[in-house]
C-alpha cells in the first residue's frame, strides 16, 4: 500500500476527490496526512475522513528556507511513499525537493509547458488561446518545470473567466490525480526513472 502526504494551501476539492478515492478498499494507496502553508480551508476534508494534518505557516519569501526546512522535518516524521502537492502555493525551497525528489508529484491546471506558475488559469484566458488543460507532473526544482506524467486538453469557450474554466479544468485534474497516484501504487508509472543522475565528484 502506497502511503501519500498531500500538501494544499486553498479549498482543497481535489485533496477530497483523492480522499474519496483512496477510501475505496481496492485502490492501492492511502493518504496518511494532510499538510499546509496556512490554515486551508481543505483542512477540513482531512478532518471529515479522520486523516491528521498540519500546518507549517508560511512566513514569506525571505524565510522561505526556514519554512522549507520545517516542512521537511515534518513530512520526514511521517515518511509517506508519495508526496502531492494538490494547489500547494508556494514553490519548495530546492532542500526540499531534492531530500524527497522524485517523489513528489504536483497536480497544475494548465497544459504543461504552456502556462506554469501560480496563475496557470489566468493567464490562459489573458493569451485568448483557444484550449488550456490539466497536468500532473514530477516535481523538480523549476517552476512546472519537471517530467509530464499526465495530461489532457480543455477547450476554452466563448464567455468563460477565470472561474468558470478552473472550474472545469479541476474535475480533470481529479481525474489525472487519482490515475497518477493508482499508477505509481501499482507500478505502472516508476518515479524512480526520473531521479536525477547523481554528479560525480
Ligand atoms: C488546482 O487547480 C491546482 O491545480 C492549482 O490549485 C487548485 C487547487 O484547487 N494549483 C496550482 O495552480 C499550482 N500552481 P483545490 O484547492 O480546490 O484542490
């Protein structure tokens, strides 16, 4: 069974789309905790389905290796198999990434490479492109920079804001998420192939 920390800063209705499914008896991973950068709202679904959280407040850009660190030391503590970052909004601090890297996986809405960053919806309909979409990628040190695990094309329809497309971008992404994470459960997708080379000394 594999065990998953899932880390979120808002609403958190995919963490709740991952809770649902991972309480089904035949789906092979289990989140262990719920983890976040402020008191989320998403705490709450953590809560409803009896999984333990935590909060490591965020306390701004210039002690963001502090709060990095914290974060680790707390996810060390429960040592998951699985790291997902479910609209976590703060970029890992690199300590972070590459103590638990490659296994840590970030769900996006947008079609990866288009759009990375915090506002991947926004800044869809600002480039009045005609179709956007949903990723789940490996976490590395970049920005939505790391290995595509899964993807899928949304169209963008005449009349749609920020809301209205983000709204239909997250059921796809649920989607994705929980395929993803049943796939790295049961070996189809091996995170181990996008370690990075260790660099000879
Ligand atoms: C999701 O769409 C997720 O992809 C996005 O935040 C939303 C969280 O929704 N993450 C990012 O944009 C990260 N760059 P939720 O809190 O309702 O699950």
């Amino acid at each position: 069974m594999l065990t998953v920390a899932v880390l979120i800063s808002g609403t958190g209705s995919n963490l709740r789309a991952l809770l649902e499914a991972a309480s089904a008896a035949d789906y092979p991973a289990r989140i262990i905790v719920v983890g976040a950068d402020r008191e989320a709202d998403g705490l709450a679904h953590a809560e409803a389905f009896g999984i333990p959280s935590f909060v490591v407040p965020w306390q701004g850009k210039e002690r963001r290796a502090e709060w990095g660190s914290e974060l680790a030391d707390q996810l060390t503590v429960w040592n998951p198999d699985l790291i997902v970052l479910s609209g976590l909004m703060r970029l890992l601090p690199a300590a972070v990434v590459s103590r638990f890297a490659p296994n840590i996986i970030n769900t996006h809405p947008a079609y990866l490479p288009e759009f990375p960053g915090a506002h991947g919806v926004r800044d869809a309909i600002e480039a009045q492109v005609s179709q956007t979409g949903a990723s789940v990628i490996v976490v590395d040190e970049g920005v939505d920079s790391g290995p595509i695990l899964a993807q899928e094309r949304i169209a963008i329809v005449p009349g749609d804001d920020e809301h209205t497309l983000h709204e239909r971008i997250k059921p796809v992404e649920r989607r994705l998420l929980i395929d993803v994470v049943r796939d790295i459960a049961n070996g189809a997708i091996d995170l181990a192939a996008h370690r990075e080379p260790t660099p000879h000394s």
